[in-house]
C-alpha cells in the first residue's frame, strides 16, 4: 500500500508533543506535517496530495469547524479525524463525515486502526458505510447499503430505504449525488438519484417518452429520462 499523506493541525503545546510521540510509532506508513496556522495549513492542502487531516478542536474554536469546511469544499476525499478534550464536541463535528472522533489524550492503537482503515478506503480496499443526513438541526447517519434512492418533493428530498423507512431532508439532491460519487449511484432524473444496485427492471414508460425503474423492495416506480436511459444502459452493460 502507498504511504498515507496526514497533516495535523494542533492547538496545543501538550497536544503537539503527545502527537508527535504517537506518529513515531507509525513513521514507516506515513507522511505527515504539522501546522499551527490554518492559512498555512490550507495553502499545503492546496498545492499538495493529502489523504487525512486531524485537526484538534476546543470549545473555543469555532475556525476550526470553518477549516473542516474549507477542507472538505477543496478536497471531499480527503479524511477528517477530530481530537478534543471533551466529547461535547462530536455532535458539532457529525456534519463534517468524519472517519473518527477522538478523546485526548488519544489512544495509540485507536489511532492505528483508524488510520489502516483510511489507508485502504485511499488504496480502494475499502469504502465508507455511512453517509450523514441533516435533518432539520440534527444529524443521522445512515447505512448507504441501505438507500435504494433519493426523491426531490417540493424542497424536501426523501430518502428510501430497504426498510421501507423514508427519511426527509433539506438537501437537494446535487449534494448527495455529489457525497455518494463512488458508491454506483445514478442521476436518473432531475428529481431523482438511484442506487445501481438496487435497480431489478428497467421498462418504457407506457404514458411518456420516458423509462421506468424498479428497485429491490419498493413498489414505486422512479423515472428514468430517455436522455439517461442510454448513458445508464451502457453503465450496466
């Protein structure tokens, strides 16, 4: 496997040197650099290839919520792995996807494991289970394997289920068929993102110039475009 690109950003004398002890453990495995500046810690993540970020958070630091953000809106691939000294931060990190939440003092071979996993998701052995769905001012996190599509009604955009649960959202569909890229799913629609997997049937539309699909453990039919139809069969072929 290739080495696994990591910048951290601290606050913290304390925090810097209990880090630095812990990376020393894996220096065969890792390309790491520190920042305590965050303009400083942009412009590399900028100009180079980095695969995680841990950045430490306090009460106290709201920017650093700003720079998961920024993170993320330059590179979504990129990993996020928050430290605190307190765990009333987590729920406010949520939002950010992050690939792990950690207490400090930090637990070396919880890091570790962390790591190796974010080591295959980059080397492709390994993908991300959930996704995190805003809802209203809370968030869920929801097994992808489990969605069978998204469905935009009015403002809100319905998540199906295999349970047959439906989940309701604020975000438009761009930002799921953006945050679910990699995972096989499809634009069959302006108001519609499907998982492939899930996809049993596909038929004309005996009413319009549009197809149908049929989805694993679902009744409703979801509107495939003549235009999509020819871009999704060549998908599945």
């Amino acid at each position: 496997m290739d080495n696994l690109n990591v910048i951290i950003i601290y606050e913290n004398p304390q925090t810097l040197s209990h880090l630095e002890t812990l990376v020393l453990k894996f220096e065969e495995n890792l390309e790491v650099e520190w920042f305590s500046d965050e303009v400083k810690a942009i412009t590399y993540i900028k100009k180079r290839k980095v695969d995680a970020a841990l950045i430490e958070i306090t009460n106290s630091s709201e920017s650093r919520m700003e720079l998961a953000k920024n993170i993320q809106d330059i590179n979504q691939d990129i990993s996020l792995i928050f430290c605190s000294n307190t765990i009333d931060l987590a729920y406010d990190c949520i939002q950010y996807y992050p690939a792990d939440f950690m207490i400090t003092p930090i637990d070396p071979l919880r890091l570790q494991r962390t790591l190796f996993r974010i080591t295959k998701m980059q080397n492709g052995f390994l993908t991300p289970k959930k996704i995190g769905v805003k809802i209203n001012s809370s968030y869920m996190l929801v097994d992808i394997d489990e969605i069978l599509f998204f469905e935009r009604v009015s403002r809100k955009t319905l998540i199906h289920l295999v349970s047959g649960e439906i989940i309701e959202s604020y975000e438009g569909i761009k930002y799921f068929e953006e945050k679910l890229n990699n995972f096989n799913f499809f634009r069959s629609h302006q108001s519609y993102l499907v998982s492939v997997n899930k996809i049993i049937k596909i038929y004309p539309d005996s009413f319009t110039n549009n197809y149908n699909i049929s989805v694993t453990n679902c009744k409703k039919e979801i509107i495939l475009s003549k235009r999509k139809y020819y871009t999704l069969k060549e998908t599945l072929i």
